[in-house]
C-alpha cells in the first residue's frame, strides 16, 4: 500500500518527491562533511572516509535534483501535448459536423 502511494507520488509529483530524497542526503552529506571538517581544524587530521562519504552523498544530491527536474519537465511536456491532441481532435470533430 505504501510503495503503491510513494510510486503515485513519484509518478505525479517528480520534482517534489526527488527533492525531498536530494534534502535528506544532503543532510546525510552534511552530517559527515562538519565533523571530518571540524577534525581537521582542531587537530589537522584528515579523515578521508568520511569527506569521501560525504562528498559522493552531495553528488547522488545533484543527480537527484536534477533527476526530478527532467522528470518533471518530461511530464509538463507530455501534458502539453495530450491537450494539443485533445484541442486537435476537438477541432477535427467540429469540422465534420459542420460538413
């Protein structure tokens, strides 16, 4: 029931739902970006797991983002046309009527 109602969503509202995930992993991403940060002002070392961890966290939050754009602007386009074609056959009809 709750997969059914994520894949609705996903499917109706792309850019919203991508954009919630971008947040939360951006957060994540924030998460184990400050401490390593902080370690490496307060004794100089470098916690390279954590700035890796962080740094491929902050990519998959652009990937996201952007994955939710394209759909969005796909489904935008998509309802555009159906309305096109809509309007087409609206007028198609008239003019056999009027024939």
């Amino acid at each position: 029931m709750i997969q059914t109602i994520f894949s609705l969503y996903k499917n109706y509202k792309p850019l919203s739902f991508f954009s919630i995930i971008a947040g939360v992993m951006a957060i994540l991403g924030l998460v184990f970006f400050v401490p390593a940060v902080m370690a490496l002002f307060q004794t100089g070392e470098i916690k390279v797991p954590s700035i890796i961890v962080s740094m491929l966290l902050f990519v998959c939050t652009l990937q996201s983002l952007f994955s939710g754009l394209i759909l969005d602007n796909i489904i935008k386009t998509s309802k555009q046309t159906f309305e096109m074609r809509l309007i087409d056959c609206e007028h198609r009809l008239k003019l056999e009527r009027d024939q």
